[in-house]
C-alpha cells in the first residue's frame, strides 16, 4: 500500500515536473497552469519559516501556535498570483516583503531583543491596547455591528469595519459580526492578510501589484514620490500616519525585517525601500 502511493505519487510528481517544465518557457501555458508550477513551499521551506520566526511559539508570545508554517502555505493556495508572479528574484522579494510587513505588525522584538529586534514577528495575534473600536460610523457601507470592535487582528492587524466587511466578504466570515474569528482562526487570520496584500483599494493599488512591477503611478502618485519599491507598500499599509516623515521608527522597523528576510532568501531588496519623502495616498 505505502509501496504502491510511494511509487504513484513519485510518477504523478515526475509528470508534474515534466509538464511544469516544458511549459516554464513556452507559449501554450496558461499564466494560471505557470503557477501552479511555482508552489511557495519550494522557495520557502518549514526550516527558513521558522528560521525567520525564531520566537513565535516562544511562551512570552500571546500567538504562541497560532501561525503554523502549514497554515501559511495553505492560506496561500487562495491566492494563486502570490509568491508565483515574475521572475525568481520577484517572487522571493514579494514574500520577503510580504513576510516584513506581517512581522512589525506582529511583533514581540525590541532593540535588543534575543537574536536582534527582526527575529520576533508573528508574536502578537491581536491589538494588546486599542486606542478604539475602530468604527468610522460615517461608513454606510459596513456598518458596525453594536458592542463589536475592529482593533487590529492577524498578521496584517486588520482594523476598521471597512476592512473587516470586505474581508469577510471576500473569504466567506461574518467580519461585522465575527470580527473575533480572525484572532480565533489562523487559516482565516492568514488568509485576511493575504487578502489585503492582493487587493486594490482605490486610489491605492496592492502592495502585490506594487511587488510583482505591475504598479503604474498616476499624475498625483509621481507628485507624491511614490516610485515602486518597499516604500510605497508601507504607503499603502500605514502611510497616513508613517510616511512623510524623516527616520520614521516605524518604517525603519518595516526596512530591518524586510532586510533580514531578503538576505534569508538570497535575493535583494531593490531601490526605494523608505516612504520619509512621500506623501501618503
Ligand atoms: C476568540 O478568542 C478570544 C481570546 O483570544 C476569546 O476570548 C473568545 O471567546 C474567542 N471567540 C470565539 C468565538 O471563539
Ligand atoms: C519628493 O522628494 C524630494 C526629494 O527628496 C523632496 O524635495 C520633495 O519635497 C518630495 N515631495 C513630496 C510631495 O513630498
């Protein structure tokens, strides 16, 4: 029986292998058939994962557990352009950038913190002291549910009923009346910030078409100093109260994580990593 799966998965992969192989290069291939080609698990394995994530299951974490490496790499399969788009140098910069965010999110790390400040991402599961509920009233849209509170939740800390709402939506929870689900579920929490990174929200693009080279600056955008690069990704996550200002901690929190995660991966960061002379969207 283990023979017989043994011998019929190793067929089945080294189909796969060939098929992924003669379409890599050709014109027949679907952009979505490429992808599937280009799993993230073969860029970044349980080993670096936790490599990167020295301390997240530390007891001092209140996420301790909580983001396991298979979650991630399952979460990730909603969202095929993710990590697969572009050239290698692309892709590895795309998670790092994507793994940099999610960790000063998250983060448990101080200056010197053990094994340096960009070592404790994916710490935190939920806003410890909410200045608020974060309800915008005025939002017709997605109107806050009584009693509930959007505070910052999962890797990205999603916060405000108008994240919370669309989140939802888009991955199938209540996020008005649940907003608790994304502290509560790792595949959803996952998947909440994955959705952010791959969605538009007009006048800002997503940080993935900002990381893939698929981001075209408008008039206002090049008035702005918004030129693609890591910078503009923290524009897009937290400028209006970030960007804009010179030696920002914050933004230099983002850059050291970002940094680390590049080297660990072999790839570099590119140009314009710092949003202190943008304007924010
Ligand atoms: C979600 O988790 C919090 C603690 O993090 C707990 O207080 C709450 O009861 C949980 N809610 C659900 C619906 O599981
Ligand atoms: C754009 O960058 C330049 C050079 O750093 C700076 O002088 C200018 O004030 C910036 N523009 C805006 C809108 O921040």
């Amino acid at each position: 029986m283990a023979i017989i799966s043994w011998l019929s998965s190793s067929i089945f992969l080294s189909l796969f292998t060939l098929f992924c192989l003669s379409i890599s290069n050709a014109s027949w291939g679907t952009e979505a058939a490429r992808e599937s080609c280009r799993p993230i698990s073969s860029l970044i394995n349980k080993d670096l994962f936790h490599t990167m994530f020295l301390h997240k299951d530390d007891a001092a974490c209140p996420a301790k557990d909580f983001y396991a490496y298979n979650s991630f790499i399952q979460a990730s399969k909603s969202f095929p352009g993710f990590g697969t788009t572009g050239s290698l140098t692309t892709r590895k910069r795309e998670i790092a950038a994507f793994l940099a965010q999610i960790s000063h999110e998250t983060s448990g790390g101080w200056a010197t913190a053990p094994d340096g400040p960009y070592a404790w991402g994916l710490c935190y599961k939920e806003e410890i002291n909410p200045q608020s509920d974060y309800c915008d009233s005025t939002n017709k849209e997605w109107p806050c549910y009584p009693g509930k509170s959007y505070k910052g939740r999962g890797p990205i800390q999603l916060s405000w009923n108008f994240n919370y709402g669309p989140a939802g939506k888009a991955l199938g929870f209540d996020g008005l009346k649940n907003p608790e689900i994304v502290a509560n579920n790792s595949m959803i929490a996952l998947k909440t910030a994955l959705w952010f990174w791959m969605t538009e929200q007009k006048p800002k693009p997503s940080c993935h078409d900002v990381m893939v080279g698929r981001y075209i600056p408008t008039e206002a955008d090049v008035a702005a100093n918004r030129t693609a690069g890591f910078g503009v990704v923290t524009n897009i996550i937290n400028g209006g109260l970030e960007c804009g200002i010179p030696n920002d901690a914050r933004v230099n929190d983002r850059i050291g994580y970002f940094k680390r995660y590049a080297q660990l991966l072999n790839v570099d960061t590119g140009s314009d990593l710092d949003c202190a002379n943008q304007k924010s969207f």
